[in-house]
C-alpha cells in the first residue's frame, strides 16, 4: 500500500518531470510561467487594467509591470493610457501576442494529450475524479480563510 506522503511527493515529482519535459520538447514555448499564464489571461479576457491584470494572476502590481515590460520588448503586449483614467493603462494583446498565445495553447493542448496516453479511458476518469476532489477541498479551506 502506498502511503499519502508517497502519493503527494510523487505528484510533486510528476509536475517536475512535466516541466522539465516541456521545456525540453517544446523550448521557446515555454515562456516564463507568468509570461505564459499573462498571454493566456489576455488572449481569453480582451484588454485589461494592469491591476485588473494583476489580480487575475494573483500577482503583485509590481511584479505585473515587470512582466508586461518583458512582453512589450518581445512585442506581445500593448499599453495605452485608459481614456477613462489618465492614471491607469490597458494592456491587450498586439497581432503577434495573439499568435504567440494560440501556438501556446495549441502545444499545450498537445502536451496535455501526451501526458495521458499511457493511461486507460478509466484510469484517466479516476484520476480526474481524484483531482477534482482535491481541489475542492482546497477550495472549501480558501473560502473558509476569506
């Protein structure tokens, strides 16, 4: 019988493994994390507030501007003053971000594919099954810290 530490170390070391796959099979793919979940934010909300930007990646506002000056100089975002707050800016995608973020999704969509092959169509409904469980809970234990 395996025991639960065993079960969640080896989830641990599976998400490493994933990573370290990707990043081999797929290179400039795989952007930075938040590069990669800052493009595909955009690319499914529109154009956005660097703060509203921010809390979608559960970020600092700091942070946030770090990162989008990086994709400006890839020539993957835009910023523009928000007419309705001079103070503020709104962040969208350029022609290139648009392309970038479906190529991502695409090898993504196709690493997720991959990822499960060796698994049965039951083996593949169990594991969801368990995850979704576990993510509950971890949803319950957030609204009860709120």
């Amino acid at each position: 019988m395996v025991s639960e530490q065993e079960i969640v170390e080896r989830l641990f070391e599976v998400y490493k493994l994933n990573r370290r796959y990707a990043e081999q099979k797929y290179g400039r793919f795989m952007p930075g994390r938040g590069q990669f979940n800052c493009l595909l934010v955009l690319d499914e909300k529109g154009t956005l507030t660097q703060k509203d930007l921010a809390a979608y990646l559960a970020i600092r506002s700091t942070s946030t501007g770090e990162l989008l000056k990086k994709l400006a100089e890839k020539g993957l975002i835009q910023k523009e003053v928000d007419p309705k707050d001079k103070r503020s800016h709104l962040i969208s995608l350029t022609e290139a971000g648009k392309e970038e973020a479906q190529r991502m999704k695409e090898k993504r969509s196709q690493a997720h594919q991959e990822m499960l092959t060796y698994l049965t169509a039951e083996e593949k409904q169990a594991f969801g099954q368990a995850l979704a469980k576990i993510e509950q809970f971890y949803l319950e234990k957030e609204a009860d810290v709120d």
